[in-house]
C-alpha cells in the first residue's frame, strides 16, 4: 500500500477534502520535486523500487513515441515542439534527487481533471512538462554566427551554382553542384586547387619566408596563411617537417611550402638561389626593419615564439632586423612579426610607398 500525497489517491486521481499541511501553493511558492516525493513515500518506495523490472524505452524520432533516457525509469513523449512529456514512475524506481521540475507543477497537473493519463501509465506516476533539448547541429549554428544574423547571412561563400554550368575547365563539378564554401577570394569560387596555384604563379613576388621549427610552433600555420595572402614565393619550414596547419585554413594547398632539416639546409639552398638571409628579431645589434634597405629577393627569416631566432641561424642571417615598438612589451607574437616583415616589402616594392 502507498501513501497518498497531498489529496492524490494511490490511483492517481483527486481526492476528496481539503491538501493536507505542506501542499505547495500559490501563495507558498513552487518545491523541489525530490523533497514533496520523499515526504511521501519515504516509507514504502525503496522496497517497491527493488521488486519492480526496469522499464525499456525504444528509440524513435517520430511525435508522440517514447524516446530512449539517461535513466529507466523515465518514458519520454513528445507532445509539441520545444515541449516533452516525461513520466517519472516514483512507486516503481523512487524519487531522483536529479529532476528539476516543481512540485507544485506535478500537484496542479495531477489535480486537473482535463489532465492526459496515457493508459499504458502505472498509478503513481505523473506527467511532468520539461522543455525540449535543442538539437546539436542547430545549437552550433545558433551559437556560432552574431546575433541578429540568418544563417544564410552567416554562411561563407556560394552555394551551388546555376543550371547550365559555365564550360571552363577550370572549374570543379562537385564545388558547382555542391557549392564553394572555401576561404578564397570571389574570383577563385568553383576553382580546383590546382587551377587557382597555377593562376597565382606567374604573380608570386620574389620573397620567401622561412620559419624554424623545433618544437612545432604554432604560429607556422598562421606564418603561412599570411605568406599566401601577401603571395610569397615559398614558405621555408626548417627543423622538425611536420607542423601545426590548423592557423593555416587550408590556405596551404595555394601556397608553396618547403622544408628544410636544419640551418645548414636553408643557408646552401638560399646560396644557391642567391636570396640573402634576413632575420627579425630584436637582438643585440639588430637595425630597424623601418629604415632597413630590404632587398627585393630575400627570404624573411622567423624564429620560434619564446627563443626567437636560433644563434646558428642568427649567425646565418645577413642581417637581423627589429620592428619599432613603443609599449612595455619587449617583444610581439612571431606571426604577429611576421605579418609585419611581409607588408614591410609589400609597401617598398607591391606598392611602390616610400620606406
């Protein structure tokens, strides 16, 4: 036998006379759910719980099935979008200090005569009102573009193009059918890869960059994203060949990258190209990058974030140039310094500004 709460018979129904002390009111405020329930079946519900099966829940996408929860106690129904219907079987499992629904919401809702009591329901159970969880794909969407912004406005790029395609062999058929959502500028949508490299060579400039890698700095994918939007000839990785491409954006598939395993490598390569090595970097002796002659081949020589150029390849460099600075900082990120040394050249010699 299970003891009534607060007017509600052991079948589920109203009961006649007035709510014992304790019934949550208007006046009263809302309870937690876990304490009204344990006041009630404090007594009985643990040996209930360990006589009854779990109960099994099938999966379905479907309005008006039971989906599957985190616990077996729990049958949840859909009824409306944004709202579900989630049958809590107290007298079968006991309480859940986890549920956060209001007592008084569960009194008011097993009161109510026009209330729905879905005929596979035991008694004692109740119907609680629990928003629905977004989905997980449209929480990303949601939370990732500003406030205020469809997300056709969000979206990067073109979608897929217009019957009939144009007929340039340039162009890649699942990007027309599919649409072009890269990080590359409008003249290059519904480009293959190799048909945008291939119209960016003849325009590279003659300066290359080159960053060391000893301990796969994570600036070297920014390094090169950088490169690809000033349209360096090549970028130089020297030590360790693999590094962090996630600062890149893809942008590495446009850009030409060679590596080199060590100082010495990049020292006989630049001397055969005749491409003098030109460091940034603020050591003792270094010039101005500002006043610098900067020649028009060279390679902009990075070391890693922290150490800085390396003594061997310092000692390499024909010259090691500092960026100006007037804060308390002594020195800037190397991507940030990077992107500095390359707009330094585009000035002098992309736009012809005077240094």
């Amino acid at each position: 036998m299970t003891t009534p709460i607060d007017g509600i018979s052991p079948e589920g129904t109203p009961s006649e006379g007035p709510p014992t002390q304790g019934t949550p009111t208007e006046e009263q405020g809302p309870r937690r759910l876990t304490g009204e329930i344990d006041a009630a079946y404090a007594a009985d519900v643990h040996a209930d719980a360990a006589l009854s099966s779990p109960v099994d829940v099938a999966e379905t996408s479907q309005e008006g099935a039971l989906v599957p929860d985190h616990c077996a106690s729990h049958a949840v129904r859909r009824t409306e979008p944004g709202v579900v219907s989630r049958r809590v079987d107290h007298e079968r499992n006991g309480p859940h200090q986890h549920e956060q629904a209001d007592a008084a919401d569960v009194v008011r809702e097993m009161r109510s005569p026009d209330r729905e009591v879905p005929g596979q329901l035991p008694h004692g159970s109740a119907l609680l009102e629990l928003p629905a969880a977004p989905a997980p794909r449209e929480h990303r969407e949601r939370s990732s573009r500003p406030r205020g912004m469809s997300r056709e406005q969000a979206e990067v790029g073109v979608g897929p193009h217009p019957l009939p395609w144009p007929d340039d062999p340039r162009l890649d058929p699942e990007l027309l059918a599919h649409g072009d959502r890269r990080n590359v500028v409008d003249r290059y949508r519904y480009w293959r890869v190799d048909a945008v490299v291939a119209d960016l060579d003849p325009r590279r400039h003659p300066f290359h960059v080159a960053i060391e890698n000893w301990q796969h700095d994570m600036n070297i994918g920014t390094v090169v994203r950088t490169a690809n939007a000033f349209l360096a000839a090549e970028v130089h990785i020297v030590g360790n060949r693999r590094w962090n491409r996630r600062g890149a954006m893809v942008t590495d598939r446009y850009q030409h990258v060679r590596h080199h395993p060590g100082v010495d490598d990049l020292a006989d390569w630049a001397r055969a190209e005749q491409l003098p090595l030109v460091g940034i970097d603020n050591l003792p002796g270094c010039v101005p990058l500002e006043t610098y002659a900067l020649p028009q081949r060279c390679i902009l020589v990075l070391g890693q974030e922290g150490p800085g150029l390396s003594p061997a390849m310092a000692a390499a460099c024909e010259a090691v140039c500092s960026i100006v600075m007037f804060g308390s900082t002594r020195s800037v990120n190397a991507s940030v310094a990077a992107a500095l040394a390359m707009h330094t050249w585009i000035r002098r010699y992309a736009l012809g500004l005077p240094s």
